[in-house]
C-alpha cells in the first residue's frame, strides 16, 4: 500500500508523516524512526481490532505499543502528553492529519483507505438515480482514492462535476470532516446538488447542516445510493432547541482542552458578549465532554465550543440544552435563526 504524501500535514519539522494503512511502509517507517515507545489510538469503529493491530505493530517493528483506551473521535484529540507519557511517537488509526493543528510528539497518521468501490458502476447507480447534472463531491478520508476515478466515470455519464479545496482544517480537496464541509460550500454558486461518499450517517446529517442543497449518499461497498437527508426538519429541530432558551438567564461555556477541539477565544468571546447582555456565563473545561458532569449544575443551559458535533449529535444525552456558538447568538439575539448557521471550525 501507498502512503498518502498529497495531504497537508501541520508539523512536517517534526516528522509526522500520513500512511495509507497498517501496511509494510508503515512498519519500515516506525523502524526508521526509531521510537523508545508508541501508543496506539483508534476510533471507535476500530476498537476490535487494537490489540491484533498492536500486535502486528510490535512483531513487525520491535517496538513496545501501548494502546489508548480512549477512542479517538479525530485527529483534533490525539494522546495528550499526560495520557502517554512515555511515548515519543503516536499512531493514530482512521484519521487524516488536521493541518492548522500542530502535534505535540511525533505522529503518524493511518488513514485506513478502503479499495472498496467499481467508478463505473457507482457511476451508472448515480445516473440511474437522475441526479442533478452538476455535482459536487464529498468524500470520507476511506474513500478519497474513489475521487478521480469516479469523478471521471460521472463526467463521462454527462455530469458536471466540481471537488472544492476547502479551508487549512481539511488535509485534500474533496474531503467531509465532521466539524468542517468549508470545500463543499466554496462550491455553492456551481452546483445543484452534492454527493457524499462514504459510509454512515455522521457526514451526510453535517454536510445538510452546512449547506443548502440536496446531499446523496453513495456507500462505494454497498453501491446503494441514498436520497437526501430532509434539511428542513434538522433545522427546525435546532431553531426549536434555541427557542427554548430564550429565557435562560446562566449559561456554561463548554471549552475542550484537546488541542484540537480547542476554541478559547470563541468561548471569551461569547462570554463577553452573553455578559453585555446582562447574563450569567461560565466557562467549563473539560478534555472529553461526559454528559454526567454537568448533571446538578445550576446553570439553564450550555454553549459547546468542542467539536460542534457534541451539540448537533449528542445533545439529547445532556441535561439541558447544548447550542453551538452560532446557535447561542441567535438565543441572544445577535443573529437571525434564518439562515442557520452551521458551526464551522476552521
Ligand atoms: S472536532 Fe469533531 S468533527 Fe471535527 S475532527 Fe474533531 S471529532 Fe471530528
């Protein structure tokens, strides 16, 4: 398997590097590189799997690997140093790197690329569906390798099809991140309609949050094809949840210490102006959110500057509501519900 030397990486001095897979030039690399210790971190999808990994890693290389038992939700939360003291290289499985977030120990990022998927005959499913002629394209980092050849096979069935660069958050051209779709928006005037490929339902629910047109799904495994995601009930669904804080008096701003999920100066900032406005706003700080911390707390409801997914996703686990910035400035008034905003991290 080809490493993925294409993509932006943050810290290059450092030697972090981008890998395809757990493959030979993975096992080559981490020989070169000549580590005391490793810690392996996976997503939670992946979780069966390391200890095998951790094992192939260790007989391949000679190694000592530790295992993360914290999942990681991306490359925006990494081992922090206190979790791995020892380690002077992490391995971090299913995650490209975030560029504009720089590591703090040597890392390799296992983008765990899926072969899965015929461009011609994913192609024909799109044609067959009688998409909107001009597409844009979304994929999962698994399935980025999809990009040229499908974009080709859908050009030559009359579509039109555009990948937008995106902002320093997203490693390639054409890539979903949960918390950042900023390459399919920079599309808006050009297309009529987006295709995202991957599996699951994660980057098709954010991608409708973030943009105005119809989203298809397209699972390259399955080769199913599914129609858009109903935009108009998840907003509502929001514009709701903000109406019910209308009268909210104290508020908790959630503030993440993960490096990468850490937006302090946003959090400041909305507790400026929640205080112009005569409330109560704490900060909270917390690495990994648990919904139970903030049970008992004498606070009406929260503003989560964390990954924006926590609010969007999870909010129904927490005790009171959870808005995103965006959605806080429209409870306080200072943006209108209409249009919604995404909560883009850039
Ligand atoms: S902030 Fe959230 S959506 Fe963005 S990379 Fe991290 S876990 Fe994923």
């Amino acid at each position: 398997m080809k490493s993925t030397p294409g993509a932006r990486v943050a810290s290059e001095p450092s030697g972090d590097r981008v890998f395809a897979t757990v493959g030979p030039e993975l096992l080559d690399a981490i020989r070169e590189a000549g580590p005391r210790r490793v810690v392996l971190e996976v997503p939670a999808g992946l979780v069966r799997d390391a200890h095998s990994l951790a094992a192939k890693l260790r007989e391949g290389t000679g190694v000592a690997v530790d295992v993360a038992a914290r999942p990681c939700f991306g490359a925006c939360d990494p081992p922090q140093r206190d979790e791995a003291p020892r380690a002077d290289l992490a391995i971090v499985l299913g995650h490209s790197p975030i560029p504009n977030v720089p590591t703090d120990r040597r890392t390799f990022f296992v983008e765990m690329r899926s072969p899965v998927g015929d461009p011609d005959t994913l192609a024909q499913r799109v044609r067959a569906a009688d998409l909107p002629s001009r597409l844009g394209l979304v994929f999962s980092i698994q399935h980025m390798d999809l990009l040229a050849p499908l974009s080709t096979a859908l050009e030559r069935r009359g579509f039109t099809v555009r990948v937008g660069r995106g902002d320093r958050r997203l490693a390639y051209a054409g890539q979903a991140l949960g918390c950042n779709y900023t390459g399919a928006e920079e599309l808006a005037a050009e297309v009529d309609a987006y295709l995202f490929v991957g599996t699951g339902r994660f980057h098709p629910l954010g991608l409708a949050f973030a943009v105005e047109k119809p989203v298809w799904s397209l699972d390259p495994a399955r080769g199913e094809l599914e129609s858009p995601i109903d935009r108009g009930a998840l907003v509502r669904r929001r514009q709701l949840l903000v109406a019910s804080t209308r009268d909210a008096r104290s508020w908790g701003i959630l503030v993440s210490t993960f490096r990468g999920q850490n937006r302090s100066p946003t959090a400041l900032a909305l507790q400026a102006r929640a205080r112009a406005r005569g409330l109560e706003a704490e900060i909270l700080l917390a690495s990994r959110l648990d919904p139970a911390d903030l049970l008992g707390r004498n606070l009406d409801a929260y503003v989560n500057t964390a990954c924006p997914r926590i609010a969007l996703d999870d909010s129904s686990n927490y005790p009171k509501p959870v808005l995103t910035p965006p959605e806080f400035l429209m409870a306080i008034g200072e943006l209108p519900l209409e249009p919604y905003r995404f909560d883009t991290y850039h």
